[in-house]
C-alpha cells in the first residue's frame, strides 16, 4: 500500500505550481479530484510546449494531470457551490493558487473551510504572498525568476541576465507545498486538527539561493561575478565549468588545477598552486583549460579524467541520455494508455517506497469526466 491512500485531495489549483504538487500526491496513492470549471477547466489543457496535443488537451496537461479526475463546478452557482462545500466536508487536503482573496470572495477560504472541516489541511500557491505591494503581481514563472535576482547567476560575465529554461520557481513551490503538507498530516495525527500551509513562488526562489544569497547578506554585498568564459557558478572558482573539445562536450566540477594540470600535462595550471588564486584567476586559468581540451575529444579526456578519479561528466543531449545504460537503470518513463487505445510516455515520480518507484498510469482526466462518479461516492445531491 502507497503511504497516501486513502486520502482524498482537492485540486483547485491550475498550471504547474499546485497541479505538480497534487500530482506528488497521487504518486503517493492519494485520490485526487481535480475541481475544475465547467467548459474550459485548468487553463493548462490549452497551454501547450511545442504545439504538441493529446486529443483535445495539452500534452503539459496530462504531464502534470496523469491519475486524477474532474470534477466540474460553477463555483458562481449556489447549488454547485454547496456540492463543492459537501466535498470539502470530507476532504484530507485541499490545494488552491488564485490570487489572494479569491477563495474568500466565494466562500471557500481558509477560515470557512476549517469551519466545514476542522481536520482538512489547506495548502496555498501564490506568486509573492499574501501581504506587501507585490501581492497582487501575476505569479508567472519567468517574471518571478526575473525579479528574485536568479538571472544575474547564469551566463557569461558578458551576458544579460540569464533566466533558466524551466518553469523552476513552479517546480520547486509544488514540491516545497508537498513538504509543507506531509508536516500538517504528521501534525494532524497526532492533533486531530489540520491548518494552513503557504508557499509563494518569490519564497522558494530565494530559499533555492540560500548559498549565494547567505554569501551576498554577509560578505558587504558584493555582486555575483560570473566566470567570462565557461561560467556554470558565479561564486566558484576554476574549473567548475562546461567545456567544447574536439567533439561533444565535458562538464568540470570542484577539483584542484594543481591536480587537473597533472592529469592534462599542463605545466601552465600546474603554476597555480595557491587555491586562492583558483577564484581570482579564475578566468585565466578557464581559459587556459579550454585551449588544452578543445585539442581532443570527450571520449578521451573522460577517459583520462575518470581513471584519476578526477570529478567530471559527458554532457548529453537528451537522446544521448536516454539511450544509456545508466538512465535506463534508472526505468524513470512508462507509457500511459488514453482511452483511444493510443499511449503517451510520460516520467514516473523519482520516489520509491520499500524498493518500488510509484507512479499512476492513468492519463489525465477528461474535463467533467468523473463527475456522475464523485456525486455517487461522496453522497452528494444533484445540482439541478
């Protein structure tokens, strides 16, 4: 048995941050009710990355929507509305990420639903919080990144700001939520009581650049110095760093250039034997191991790099990655079946439970698909 099942989650939630969150859930064997409104649902089932389609959904829907079921609800109409408060009644957690405010306008806030149900654990996504002049700003994630101070960390020192191509503030406030949840359910057992559990966007950037920002708070804010060349970490010295050879590409981690110029038979890195001089050189002694691997490929400086126990990697593409021994040990992808006999292969959830990676192969919901069936379960009566 997955450790969540039998718990019932409410996603009222839509794009990635909430939906992610109630999709980790699931992985863990929760039962998870997608309410969504009538018509048009998560805003997410007409959001697609690279034009590609399920049927009449985006393929990013079913990626964050595969295993649960929709429920359809005209929140604005006191009969559905009522159904929805039935359903609450006997939820374990419900997650939500409208604007602050919105909840309360229509009766399913924080304070009326413990009222409903003292026991129900209500998690929250917002962009920036619920207080403060940033409040009300669009939660989007490339908007986020661009104000949290993340994009001045990737590039080259003569680059713009930079932001990561992935919805990372998204990512890491579902998962960030999912923690807060597992707390309130410890609590809860041992309470009886469930609470309230927040998470914005903006906050878990900055807790994502606790390292470099702890060192900005307290080394006299000095600016991020990106490397000018290979630059993979603003506040590490050489040869951290993506590096071109001959053919394909090496990635180098912490290490001595004492060390690494032993290894590439470079009487010029030997000559920085001081590890201080390995920040404040950085650049040139970037550059200097950027001529010497460019002279071979990656194959054979691996190779050489690997036998000394030097750290170090391939950098794949992602056909390269997944033709690999190595991710295939890993068996992170499986093919979900749609209703139309045609399947999707789609990533399994990184958890394992007593040796099992846990996934649901059910594809996401049809909009309203399952609405006659949570009426029957959950004993609630007819809307019209």
């Amino acid at each position: 048995m997955l450790p969540l099942t039998g718990l019932v989650v409410l996603d009222f939630s839509q794009f990635l941050a909430g939906p992610s969150a109630a999709l980790r859930l699931a992985d863990m064997g929760a039962r998870v009710i997608k309410v969504e409104r009538p018509h048009s649902g998560d805003a997410s089932r007409n959001l697609s990355l690279n034009n590609q389609w399920v049927n009449n959904d985006s393929l990013l829907f079913h990626t964050i929507n595969r295993g649960k079921e929709s429920f359809t609800a005209n929140l604005k109409e006191p009969r559905e509305l009522a159904q929805v408060k039935q359903l609450i009644a006997q939820a374990d957690i419900l997650i939500e990420n409208f604007r602050p405010g919105v909840m309360d306008k229509i009766g399913l806030g924080y304070e009326d639903a413990r009222q409903i149900n003292p026991r129900l654990i209500y998690a929250s996504v917002t962009g920036y919080g619920t207080e403060g002049p940033w409040a009300k700003k669009p939660g989007q994630d490339l908007l986020v990144q661009a104000m949290s101070g993340l994009t001045w960390l990737n590039g080259n020192g003569d680059q713009p700001p930079t932001p990561f191509a992935l919805s990372v503030a998204d990512s890491l406030a579902g998962a960030h939520l999912v923690e807060g949840i597992l707390a309130c359910l410890i609590r809860r057992a041992k309470t009886r009581l469930g609470g309230r559990v927040e998470v914005s966007l903006m906050e878990s950037l900055l807790s994502m650049q606790f390292e470099v920002l702890t060192t900005w708070l307290n080394d006299g804010h000095q600016a991020p110095c990106r490397s000018a060349q290979n630059n993979a970490h603003a506040y590490l010295a050489a040869p951290y760093g993506i590096y071109a050879t001959q053919k394909g590409y090496i990635a180098l981690a912490m290490g001595s250039v004492v060390e690494l110029g032993k290894i590439l038979q470079s009487a010029a890195l030997a000559e920085y034997s001081e590890p201080a001089e390995w920040f404040s050189h950085r650049d040139e002694i970037k550059q200097v191991i950027a001529g010497i691997l460019a002279s071979e490929t990656a194959s054979f400086w691996l190779a050489r790099l690997e036998e000394a126990g030097y750290w170090c990697a391939e950098v794949n593409d992602w056909a390269t990655l997944t033709a690999s021994e190595g991710f295939r040990a890993l068996d992170m992808t499986h093919d979900v079946q749609l209703e139309d006999d045609k399947t999707i292969v789609m990533l399994k959830s990184p958890l394992r439970f007593n040796g099992t990676r846990t996934a649901t192969s059910r594809p996401a919901p049809i909009l309203g698909a399952d609405t006659t069936r949570i009426r029957a379960d959950f004993n609630l009566p007819e809307a019209d």
